[in-house]
C-alpha cells in the first residue's frame, strides 16, 4: 500500500470516528432536544410514549415471514393468541358506504352541494348547532339501511368466535360490526355510533330507528333540542370506555390487525403505537399508512408502523396492500378458516335478507 492510500485510509477513518463522537456541546443539545421531546409528548397527552420508552424489551425479528404467512404462522403457533383488531372506513366501502378519504369516491369529494365552509365542518359541533341539515342529508348515506355486513366483519367476528379475539376497536359509525353479530362487550366504538342518540338540550334518549323518521329529528321531550345521534364531532372527547379499555387492551395484545383506515384521525391513529414492541402489527389497507412523519418522530408523538426491516425497530410490521376483504379472506383461507367464513357471511345475509322482508 502506499504512503497516500494509507494516508486517505487514516483520515477516512478519523472522519467516522469524528461521525460518530459527538463534541460536549453536541451531546448537550441533543439531551436537551431529547428532554423537550420527551416534555412535549408527555404533556400533549396525544398519546403516551411509545411502549420501547417504557420498556427495554429487545427489538428483534418477531415473525420468521414478514408476510401474511409469518402472520399465519405466527398465528398458528400462538394458540392463545390475544388479537386486537383496529378498523376504518375501508372495512365498510364494499358494502356500499364510502369512506372520507379514497380519491374521488370518499365522502370529503363529494360535499360541494352541502355549501360547507371546509368539508371537516360537516361534524363540528359548531356547525352542527348552526345548521344541522347538511349532517342529516349526510347521514341518510352512511345509515346502514339495508347495507349488508362485509367479509371483513365477519372476519373479526369469526376471530372472536375462534377466543381470538381481544377486542375489536372501530372508528366507524356505521353500526354494521353489530348487525355482523360481534358481542358489544368486544366492541368499542371509539367514534360512537348512530346506534342511539340524544337531545342536545334536556339529553333525552333516542334509537336509530326513531332519528331515521324525518329530516332533522326534533326532540319530543323538550320540544325545543335537535337530536344528534352519538356519533363523536371533532372536539369532543371520545367515549369514556375508549379511554378505559384501551388502557387495558394494548398492553395485553399479541397481535394486532389495522384494517380499512388512512390512520390520520388522532388518538384512534396512535394506538398502534400502544401494543409492546414484540407485538406484530399487520396492516390490510389499499395504501401504506401509518408510518411515522419526521415531526412526529422529532416530537416521539408515534413511532408508527415500520415496515423496512433493515430499521432498529423493523422486524414485525406486515403490509398486505389491496383491498380488506381479499385480505381478510385470504387469511382465512390460510389459517384453513376459509369455507367457515364464506358460510359465515352467506347464512348471516339469508338472515338479514328474512329480517328485511319482515320489516317491510
Ligand atoms: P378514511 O380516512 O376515509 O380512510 C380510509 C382508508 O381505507 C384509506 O386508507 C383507503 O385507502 C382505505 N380503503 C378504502 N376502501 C378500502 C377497501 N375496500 N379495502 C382496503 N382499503 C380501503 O377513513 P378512516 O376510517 O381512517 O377515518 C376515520 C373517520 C372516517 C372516522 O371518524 C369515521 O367515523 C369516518 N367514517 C366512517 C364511515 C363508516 O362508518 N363506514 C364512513 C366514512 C367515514
């Protein structure tokens, strides 16, 4: 070797080591961006630091497969599997409810008749207050009147049929996880629920079935209130058994399926980051969210779904992209679960259909 390479190797070297030593000013900053970091999460109370702040389990491969098949193995091999399932709107579009986001099909594409200052304004409580009709013509679109549970449903319903199921934790409002038959003790309804209402001035309750009556139901106790079904507005707290069983659920989970949701909705989006960091997290979705931003990572708001392994905390995150139901039957299919829930879902719509005719 030569005197130069041996020279360039030298300050090659001495440039890494450099790298990788911060100067004492250096480590100061970054203790104190690390305090604020930690300051800010904690205060913000959008979610709670991440389960690898609270604890020091190792991060490592968790699944052999990171796959669907390393999810059915995983499975398989758990037969005491704790499964928490997550879900939005996309667990509902093939039963013909659109969901906000999907470009040109979601709902936020579709609000210019409704003359809405943003399409958000449409569930505020402000706005609402002020002009209920744009909500209740809404309404009428996503009210389950004669749509039909998905596989998707009868999935989470199958899992809890199997003892696999935790809990199921939807932000959807649609109802259809009750006509799909799952028990209401595995159900939370983060963002509430049509399922009843009440009169926003003497709080008088009402069913779903009576709020369908007319365009903007007016309460008869007090003859004054409108009545607003308990779905939750932007603003308001979510439902005290959210804040409960979530607190409970997380920490107990050994596997947790998103399905159907852009996961941008706050704090519904930041449970994923609730389960322990041995926890596989498979997402089924049309598209890859979820992730992390870089002012949330700044922040330590969410560590987020890591799907490239070569990451620190890669290693037991699956994306399987395309749509919810195909996803959810070809888990089925793979746990050998396949037929049990095509029947599932076909005996359960005879039903529906029967019960339709009656009502008639
Ligand atoms: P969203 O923000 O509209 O996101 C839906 C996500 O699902 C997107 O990532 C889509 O790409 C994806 N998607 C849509 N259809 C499918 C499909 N068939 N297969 C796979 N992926 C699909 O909806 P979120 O639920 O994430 O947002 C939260 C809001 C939406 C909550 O507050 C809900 O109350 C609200 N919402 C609920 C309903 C309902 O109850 N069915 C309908 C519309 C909106």
């Amino acid at each position: 070797m030569d005197k130069e390479t041996k020279k360039d190797q030298k300050d090659g070297s001495l440039n890494e080591e450099k790298q990788n030593v911060l100067s004492e000013s250096e480590v100061e900053n970054y203790s104190e961006m690390e305090k604020l970091r930690r300051y800010l999460a904690q205060k913000l109370r959008l979610v709670d630091l991440p389960a690898n702040d609270q604890n020091n389990e190792s991060q490592q491969l968790v699944l052999s497969k990171l796959n669907l098949d390393g999810i059915v193995e995983y499975i398989k091999e758990n037969t005491n599997c704790k499964i928490i399932t997550m879900a939005g709107a996309g667990i509902s579009t093939s039963a013909g409810i659109p969901d906000f986001r999907s470009p040109s099909s979601g709902l936020y594409h579709k609000l210019d008749k409704y003359n809405l200052p943003h399409p958000q304004a449409i569930f505020e409580l402000d706005f609402f207050m002020k002009n209920p009709e744009p909500f209740f013509t809404l309404a009428k679109e996503l009210l389950p009147e004669g749509f039909k549970p998905t596989i998707s449903h009868y999935f989470i319903r199958l899992l809890s049929e199997k003892g696999l199921l935790l809990r199921h934790y939807t932000q959807n409002i649609d109802t259809l996880e009750r006509v799909a038959g799952l028990s209401s003790d595995k159900l939370v309804e983060a963002h509430g629920t049509f399922h009843t209402g009440h009169c926003l001035k003497c709080r008088a309750p009402y069913t779903l079935p009576w709020m369908k009556e007319g365009i903007i139901p007016k309460c008869e106790e007090c003859n004054e209130g409108v009545v607003k079904p308990d779905i939750i507005f932007f603003g308001e707290t979510l439902p005290e058994r959210f804040q409960i069983l979530a607190d409970r659920d997380f920490t107990q989970a050994d596997l947790l399926i998103i399905m159907g949701s852009s996961l941008v909705v706050q704090p519904f989006a930041s449970l994923i980051d609730r389960v322990r960091n041995t926890c596989p997290r498979l997402l089924i979705n049309n598209e890859k969210v979820g992730t992390q931003d870089r002012l949330s990572r700044f922040l330590g708001l969410r560590q987020g779904l890591v799907f490239d392994v070569k990451s620190a905390h890669g290693g037991r995150d699956v994306a399987w992209l395309g749509d919810c139901d195909t996803g959810c039957q070809l888990l089925a299919d793979k746990l050998n679960w396949g037929d049990e829930l095509r029947a599932l879902m076909q005996r359960e719509h005879e039903r529906l259909k029967v019960e339709d005719k009656s009502d008639n």
